[in-house]
C-alpha cells in the first residue's frame, strides 16, 4: 500500500509540471489532423478493447472489460462485434437497417435507421440509449464534434500505447475530462481514448484502447448484410439480453 501511494503522489507531481508547460495551440492542432485523417478513409477497420468503470452504492469502483472489431465503410455501412464475457454482440449497418444479433441467445432485432454512420450514432445514443464503443471516433467529424464544450487543454508530450508512439493530448469539459493519444506520423489514428466522468462520485473512467488499424485496400472487402446463418429468432429491441455494457445482475443506480 506504501510503494502504490508513493507512486499516485510521484504521478500528481508529473502531471501538475507537465500542464505547466503545456501548448494549446499544438494539441489542437494535431486533433485536427487525426480528425482530416479519420474523414479522408473511406474504409477503415481495427480492433478494440475497452474498460467501463462502475461506482458501487459503497464506493467500489469496478471496471468491466471488452473487446471487439469495427469495420466501417463511409458514409453509411458499418460492422461491429463485441465480447464481454456475459456478452456476444454483433452489429451491421447496411445504410438502411440496423441488425443487433445477440450470439449467446441467438436472438436478433432489426431497426430502421435509413442515412449514414453519423446518424446511426446519433439515434443509437440519444433514441435508444445503446451507444457504440468509442462513436465519438467514428464520425465524419470528430473536431468538431469534441471541441464545442472544451474549457481547457494540454499537450503532454509523447506516450506509447501498443509499441506506437503517440501524442498525448487532455482536455476538460464542465462534465468530463478526457484524453486521447494519437498515433505519430502520417497515419494519425487514436490509440486510446478515455473519458473521466465529473457528475459520478470517484470519477469512473471509459476506455477504448484500438489495435490492428487499417485503412483503404487493407480492409477486407464486406457486404454488411445480415444473413442470419444460425436461424436466430426476431425479437423487439426491448427484449434483447446482454447487448449492453453492463451486465444484467448490475441494478442502476448509486450515488451521484
């Protein structure tokens, strides 16, 4: 407990001279071009591993893991899966409906969502409370997307995430804080990102750390149409077990 202690208080001490020196200017400036980057691909996939933190009613913090793959066409088709051990998700987006297939029930439902990725990611979160894992990295425009409530910046150098070393760059809302570290070089893409909630007591964190990034012929060619090869049963959204990122045998709810 002595030696995690010391390292938290030689960790503040790093990170309050870091911010002094920080330059705002910069750390704008390279989110533009990982912005300009993600928009110029027309085909881009990756895998990904993510890590939601939960508060307990008693103040536990508990983090819940996953991993996936997205592959996404611009403007409108895109691919999604996601294992988290309670759950087997699949998603596919073929520019007019929706497919979730829970692959543990073998159970599906279909949406109607004519239009592109953007607005897929618009009325997955604000219609249907699902969003998907990092969406704030799959649009068309993340600069403009992040920035508007940004109160405050720094770039804090280089870090390496995934033996790729990247920029590191934080910035401050009035409700969460968040991070992004972006790969160095003529391929820009985020590495990881992470979002620190300041409305939720002990400041849980989401994380979306990416790997195997591709872009342009890289990516495997995909129709993005469901076939439902396992005869998976159609049922209401609603009715759809274990697609979200908190298990089930979790109750809402905590001290705000």
């Amino acid at each position: 407990m002595h030696m995690a202690a010391a390292a938290v208080a030689v960790m503040v001490g790093l990170g309050a001279t870091s911010g002094a020196t920080a330059d705002e200017a910069d750390a704008k400036s390279l989110l533009k071009a990982m912005s300009d980057y993600l928009a110029a691909q027309k085909a881009i996939s990756f895998g990904y591993d993510t890590n939601f933190e939960v508060v307990t009613k008693d103040q536990q913090k508990l983090s819940l893991a996953s991993s996936g793959t997205i592959t996404l066409n611009r403007p409108d088709k895109i691919h999604a899966t996601r294992s988290a051990g309670f759950a087997d998700v699949e998603m596919i987006f073929d520019g007019n409906t929706l497919t979730l297939l829970g692959k543990n029930a073998n159970l599906y439902t279909q949406i109607a969502v004519p239009g592109t990725i953007d607005k897929l990611v618009d009325e997955l979160r604000d219609k249907y409370n699902k969003p998907l894992p990092g969406a704030d990295l799959l649009l068309s425009n993340v600069y403009d997307v992040l920035m508007p409530d940004v109160v405050d910046v720094k770039d804090l150098g280089s870090g390496v995430i995934g033996g790729v070393e990247c920029d590191h760059l934080a910035f401050r809302t009035k409700d969460v804080d968040w991070q992004i570290w972006i790969a160095q070089g003529d391929r820009p893409y985020p590495c990881r990102y992470v979002i620190t909630s300041k409305l939720v007591a002990s400041a849980p964190q989401y994380s979306v750390q990416t790997r195997d990034w591709r872009t342009g012929a890289e990516v495997a060619l995909e129709d993005f149409t469901f076939k439902n090869s396992t005869d998976a049963k159609m049922m209401d959204l609603r009715e759809l077990p274990d697609i979200d990122e908190l298990p089930q045998h979790f109750a809402v709810g905590g001290v705000q």
